[in-house]
C-alpha cells in the first residue's frame, strides 16, 4: 500500500456514515450557500479562537484578498510576505492590486524579523505573516517591530497551534484560514474563513464576501463572491470537534519520528519557546534531499516537498524579491515533507522510518 504525505481519503472514509447523513441533511434544504451551518460555523469558529468575529469565505486565497481590501490600501502600496509560502500568499496580494515585498526567512522556516525591521519603510502599508508548516512564527517580534501596520496573520496551515497557549490568528489585526482538503481542518472540497476582533473591519469584510451588498441586497461598495457553501459549513462543524484531538496525534507522530531518527543526519523543524507546532506537515532537512526522496518513492512512500521553488524563485514574484535569501534557499534545497496526518497508523509509521534508516544504512 501506498504512504502518501498527506491522505484527505482516510479521514473522509472514517467519517462516511456522518458525511452521507450531511449530505442529505443539505440536499433537503432549501439554502446552499451562507445558511445556518454557516452561521454555526463562525459561531464554532468564534469559540474556538475565543475571537469576536469571524466570516466563512471560498477559499484561504479569498480570505487573504478580502483581509486586504478592507485596509483599503492605495496602489503603490506594499505588502511584506515570506518567501517561503503556498504560491497563494503571493497571489492574493498582487490580485489586491499592491506590491509584494518578499524577504528572507529564519531558521523557523518562517518571516525573519531582523529582516523585516530593515524593509519596513513609509511604502508598507500591511505585513502578511505566515505559520509556515503549523509551527509559530516569531509574532512577538514582528509586533514590536511592525509597530502600528496591520498585520494579517495567514494561517491556513496553522489552524490550533499557538504561543505561550494563545492560538495562533489572534495576533494580527485579521486572520484568513483555508479549509483546503489536506488542511488540519479540512472541507471536501474549497473552503475558507476570516477572523478578527476590529469590528469596523469585520463589517467592511462582510460586504466586501457579497459584492459589496448591505442589509438589502444594495451594493455600496466593491465587493466579490465569496461565499462559504452550505455542505462544506456542515462537513467543517462536523470536523472541528475532532481537531485538537487529530492535533496531538499529528504532534504524538512527529515525536516519534524525532526520536527513532535522532541519531541520523537529519534536521527536525526548529521550534520558537513555549509554541504548538500544529504539524500540518512534518518537515526535515536534508543534504541531498532528491535522493532519499526517490528511494522512498521506490519502496512506495511519497513524501513532498514544501516548498521546492520558493516565491522569490517563480517567474510571477522574481521581480519582488526585497531581500537576501539565503536561508529560503537553503531550505528550499533540503526541507522534505514526510507523511503526517491523523489516521496514519502506526505499522505505516515504521515502515517509513524504517525506510528511512535502511537508506542511510546502504547509502
Ligand atoms: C493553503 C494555503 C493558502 C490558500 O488557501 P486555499 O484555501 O487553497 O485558497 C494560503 N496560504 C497558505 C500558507 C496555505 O498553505
């Protein structure tokens, strides 16, 4: 049988009886988009951050756009991201019509803010950070140095990590989740939310999901379509009771891959003081990446790689490289994604390791 990094299948499968039963529950409805589930679901979303406001929106990617356009940022403005980020982060911004500004990352594999301190100027006018793998970045940091600019907060691989046990979204001015169906919560199919404690930007953002429509169906300002689907609400409230529990098992398998490969020349994801790393992805690093990844490709593992070009790399964002990058590129090089998610059992696990020890063995 095949080991996948991820494997939305296995929990979908677990989960049919209740998904078939959402499935009609839905069917028989007479609402299909922003309904009750979806009300219940900024409710469930609310408690879970313990936040004021939260909105259910299509994707992570129109979270992120929606979050800047109610900072109505005029068009030479720019926005500092990580170059070491779903492709995503990068689209949303330059979809805004503003200018990216990509800068290096720390050994966290996320934002470094040193750098970010030298390329803050009178032009930033939004931060993006990003919890890169489900691991925190170093927000207390980037607060001080970021001083009054908004700071939206992607954490679309984050979702139940946290600092010194605040949950991670709760730091910036907003922050966009992604439902995407390899996510820690995940939707069958696009899904996303927005969530914030400033109400002003919560009522802007609200208008902003359906074309700009008041109480009355009336336009009054520029908006898009961003609904969240009533099928893919039920099939999130369903999952959200399960997902600090699916956490600590994703957290119970990267310790164990920690210590039966600790004496390899493998470098394990390098965590910030008192954080939850929520491991939407368990990342190494490794000198010759390529090749551990075929051989275990061969012995019907497959790992992944996030990310192999990062966005100061691709043809789009070359031009908005705005720092050395060297850490991004070394880790580019050797950050390999091994399989981590809650149903993966744990004859599966040993085999990977096993694997894993039985390359560097013959190698
Ligand atoms: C998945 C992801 C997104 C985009 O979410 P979609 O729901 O796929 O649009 C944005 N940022 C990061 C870091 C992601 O991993």
């Amino acid at each position: 049988m095949k080991i996948f990094f991820a494997n939305p299948k296995a929990q979908n499968i677990l989960l049919n009886k209740k998904l078939k039963k959402i499935f009609n529950n839905v069917i028989s409805q007479n609402n299909y988009v922003l309904g009750n589930e979806n009300i219940k679901f900024e409710s469930n979303l609310k408690k879970y951050f313990n936040i004021k406001y939260a909105l259910g929106v299509n994707s992570g990617t129109d979270a992120l756009k929606i979050a800047l356009k109610s900072l109505n940022l005029k068009k030479n403005s720019e926005v500092i991201i990580p170059s070491l980020t779903a492709t995503a982060t990068g689209s949303a911004v330059l979809e805004s019509g503003v200018k990216p500004v990509i800068i290096d990352v720390d050994k966290t594999g996320n934002m470094d803010p040193a750098i970010l301190k030298k390329k803050i100027s009178t032009k930033t006018k939004a931060v993006i950070v990003v919890h890169l793998h489900g691991n925190p970045a170093n927000i207390y940091e980037i607060k001080k140095v970021v001083k009054s600019i908004p700071i939206i907060e992607d954490c679309a691989q984050s979702m139940g990590s946290s600092i010194n046990k605040k949950r991670v979204g709760t730091f910036g001015e907003i922050s966009c989740l992604s439902f995407y169906p390899t996510k820690n919560l995940a939707a069958i199919g696009d899904g996303g939310a927005i969530i914030t404690n400033n109400f002003s930007l919560f009522k802007k953002m609200k208008l902003i999901r359906q074309y700009g429509w008041d109480d009355k169906r009336v336009s009054v300002e520029q908006g898009y379509n961003s609904r969240l689907d009533e099928v893919q609400a039920a099939i999130l409230n369903l999952k959200i009771k399960f997902l600090n529990q699916n956490n600590l098992l994703r957290n119970k398998i990267a310790k164990k891959y920690m210590k039966s490969l600790k004496n390899l020349p493998i470098v394990f994801p390098q965590t910030l003081k008192n954080t939850f790393h929520a491991y939407h992805l368990f990342v190494i690093q490794i000198k010759q990446r390529d090749k551990l990844m075929n051989y275990l490709k061969s012995k019907k593992i497959f790992p992944s790689i996030h990310y192999r070009v990062p966005l100061h790399k691709m043809p789009t964002f070359k031009k908005y490289k705005g720092s050395n990058m060297k850490q991004s590129n070394e880790m580019s090089n050797k950050m390999l994604s091994l399989p981590i998610y809650p149903e993966l059992t744990l004859s599966q696990q040993t085999k990977v390791i096993n694997t894993i020890k039985k390359y560097f063995k013959t190698k």
